[in-house]
C-alpha cells in the first residue's frame, strides 16, 4: 500500500476503536487491527490524544464566486473547510452571479472553481420560476439537487417559488427522482409580521416568527406526500415543526431535515443588541427551543447537521449602525463547525461517533456521494485528525475565510483539528488538489 495510518482511536461504522487503514490509488484499501502486519510505502502513527474520524461533508455552502467574490470565493472557503476537518462541499446555486438555474451557469461555476479548490466540490441546481425545462438538463449535467425558496431569497435573481410553481417542480423532479432542498419560511406570514429595524434582536426574532417555518413545513410535507418527490428541509429552526415532521416520515413521506450549528450553539437571550453577526434566516431562537432541536436530532427526526456558511463582507452586516434589519443575514461558520458541535454534543453525552453520523455519513448518504462519509475499504481516503479534549478561543483574524466576520468570534470551543486528509493526501493549503465533483461520479 502507499500509506498506512495507525491511531489508537478511529472512528468508524462499528464505533470507535484502535486500527490502522490502508490507502492506495486515493481510496482506503484496508481496515484491519492496530497492530496488523500491513506493508506499505509510508507509515503514519498518530498520538493518544487524537482521533482519526472520516472527512466531513458539508452539503449546505455559500460560495458566491463567481459575481461576490468579495464575500466570499472558492479558494478561501474550501482553505477553511479544510482547516475545519471538511473534505467536501456541496455549494449552493444563489449569491453567485449567474446563479446556477441552467446547464450555461453550471459551466461557469466550474470554470471559475477549477483548479481553485483545497477539497472536493459539488453543486446544486436551483429551481426558481421559469427555469422548469432546466431542470433534467442541470440533473444530467450533475448538479446534486435543487434549491428553492418559498419567499425572498435576499437576491432579486434567484426568486421564490410559489405554491403552484413548488409542486410543478416536485412533480418534474418525481420524474427522474431528483431531491429539492427548500429554504421553508411563509412569504405572507412574514410580510404581515412587525418588520425588523434597529438594534433589539428580539425585533428581528419578531418579524421571523415559528409560524413562518411552520406553515411553509407544512406545505413541502404536503407537497412531498401528494407528488411522491423528495424533499429536504433547510436549516431547521423552529422546534415546533418537529412533530409534524416526525409524523410525515412515520407516514412514508421522503423527507429529510439539517440543521445548523448556530441554531444548536447560540439562544436568542444570549444575543446582544447590535450584534448583527448574529443574523441569519431563519434566526437563532431561544433557549428552550434550542434544547429541543437537540433532542430532535438524538431522536433522528433531524436527519444531519450542515453549516450554511454565509458570508459577507464587514460592511453588509451594518456593524456602523447594528440596524438587524438592514445587516446581510448569516453565519460564517465552515471551519467551525466540528467544534461548535462537539462543544455542546459531549455536555449533552453525545460521543464522537454521533458527530460523525450527523457530520459525515448522513450528509454524504443524502447527495449520493457514495464513497464519502466512512473509514471503510472502498472509500475514498479523507479524514479528519482531531484533538476532542483540546480547546481554543475563536479569532477571526485567524480563520481562513474571506472576510473577518463570524459569530463564534471570541468563543471557547472544544476540539482542534490537526490535520485533513484528501484522498490520502494532506492538505497544506500551498496547492490546492480537490477535485469538482458530480452526481454521476458515485
């Protein structure tokens, strides 16, 4: 084998225990006991205190390149998915001028992203109105599903469906079994809320009440059920919806949930005023609902946790005048993901290989991407080194990023990533080697 790597602790599907793991041609060839007798070119032993867990997949990025490249681009965002233990990204098709709605716009991504790119990237497709002959063409040009919005997307080029046009494109998507992803948030309820002005986020949290994510829930679960098609909830953060979602998937609807880190680490009483870094939509609620996100993903009713890294430039967060109505909404958060979940997972008693399920395994299982997501014989070599008992305070400065903007800044956090592994390779940041991905590749 050209490597081999032995670690006391490895996380993989039968749990966590001491092995070495085989590599060649980029993949893992070999899963065998610490001491087995393997030979190889070179050989990597790994200390006590880290554990060797598979490369995350994030499947919910911002990368806004090309058209914002200010916020963010693809070189900087995938430098800190790999700082942060990820291996690959699934970006998302709006903030990117074009946005990517048809065959011509996925072409320019991929231009724009090649050769640019620390770990390996995918994309979606949007579905907005007008673009439903695009839709198979983007499919079999091997974007990994399609976005939606219920209401406005924040960007006038990439409008929102409405009811009619959501299950058109359900039905179209049925066709040839494509997976939309909804951004479920009601346009009416959130027009007739108290809309969002100064500094007080318990304002802003007004304006984007439960009942929004509620009623648009509701209406993808009814949609789902009555076309057969896949759906997925985006960024679940009203607690309320989990009963309804429950019972839809006890029912045999296909349905699949994510939520987020922040909506699992920060609580709306902890946020002070002007602290627009904090924005994000749907919005951080309280501490209660919070709890019971938690308790919706023990339970499995949340299905995997993903980061919706969204980012902008300093300016577009309004920190001059900290109005949460006139910020950009969202969270940078791709390199901190694995730690702000495992600081708040092992206080609940969580353990490393629930992470890895909500992190790696069920994200990779619901693009498809069928060699990502496992330490097995037949996946591809990435991994994530991770020091669980290590902490440190987040510094923006330091992040890799584009912008010095998160809401973690100044946090402890437990678990520093050592080191991220691509196809049996270490990732330096000096040159980047991921590689762009497609739905046809697995």
């Amino acid at each position: 084998m050209e490597l081999v790597i032995r670690a006391r602790r490895v996380v993989t599907a039968e749990g966590e225990a001491a092995r070495s793991v085989g590599v060649e041609g980029g993949r893992i060839v070999a899963v065998e006991a610490f001491d087995a007798d393997l030979v190889a070119d070179k050989f990597v032993e790994l200390g006590d205190d880290v554990v060797l867990m598979p490369g995350l997949v994030d499947t919910h990025v911002h990368i806004n390149d090309p058209g914002r490249a200010e916020w963010e681009g693809f070189e900087t965002a995938t430098r800190a998915a790999a700082a942060g233990g990820v291996t690959t990204v699934v970006d998302m098709p709006l903030n990117s001028l074009p946005p990517t709605v048809d065959v011509a716009a996925l072409d320019v991504k991929r231009k724009t992203a090649q050769g640019k790119v620390h770990v390996d990237v995918g994309f979606w497709g949007g579905a907005i109105p007008g673009n439903l002959g695009d839709l198979r063409p983007l499919h079999e040009a091997g974007v990994f599903g399609f976005k939606s919005f219920l209401l406005h997307s924040g960007v006038d080029e990439f409008p929102p469906l409405n009811p009619q046009e959501l299950e058109d494109a359900l039905r179209e998507l049925k066709s040839f079994d494509a997976l939309m992803i909804v951004h479920a948030e009601d346009s009416d309820t959130i027009e007739q809320a108290p809309q969002p002005h100064g500094d007080h986020y318990t304002d802003f949290l007004g304006s984007r009440p439960r009942v929004a994510e509620n009623l648009a829930i509701a209406r993808v679960i009814a949609l789902a059920r009555r076309t057969g098609a896949r759906a997925h909830v985006l960024h679940l953060s009203s607690s309320d919806a989990l009963r309804m979602i429950a019972d839809a998937k006890r029912d045999g609807v296909r349905l699949s949930v994510e939520t987020c880190p922040h909506y699992l680490t920060f609580t709306a009483e902890e946020i002070a005023d002007g602290a627009t870094q904090f924005k994000c939509c749907p919005p951080i609620r309280e501490s209660e609902n919070r709890d019971r996100l938690w308790q919706g993903l023990a339970e499995g009713v949340i299905d995997f946790v993903v980061s919706d890294h969204s980012p902008c430039t300093p300016e577009l967060k309004r920190f001059d005048i900290g109005d949460f109505g006139e910020a950009w909404g969202g969270i940078a958060s791709l390199q901190l993901g694995l730690p702000a979940i495992w600081t708040q997972a092992r206080q609940r008693g969580f353990a490393l290989t629930d992470v890895v399920r909500w992190m790696a395994e069920r994200p990779a299982a619901q693009v498809g991407l069928s060699r990502k997501g496992h330490i097995a014989p037949g996946f591809d070599a990435d991994f994530c080194v991770f020091a669980p008992d290590e902490s440190f305070v987040v510094d923006v400065e330091k992040l890799y990023h584009r912008n010095p903007v998160s809401a973690y800044n100044g946090r402890r956090l437990d678990g520093v990533v050592r080191g991220t592994w691509l196809r049996g390779k270490e990732i330096t940041g000096e040159q980047p080697f991921g590689e762009l991905l497609s739905r046809q590749d697995d």
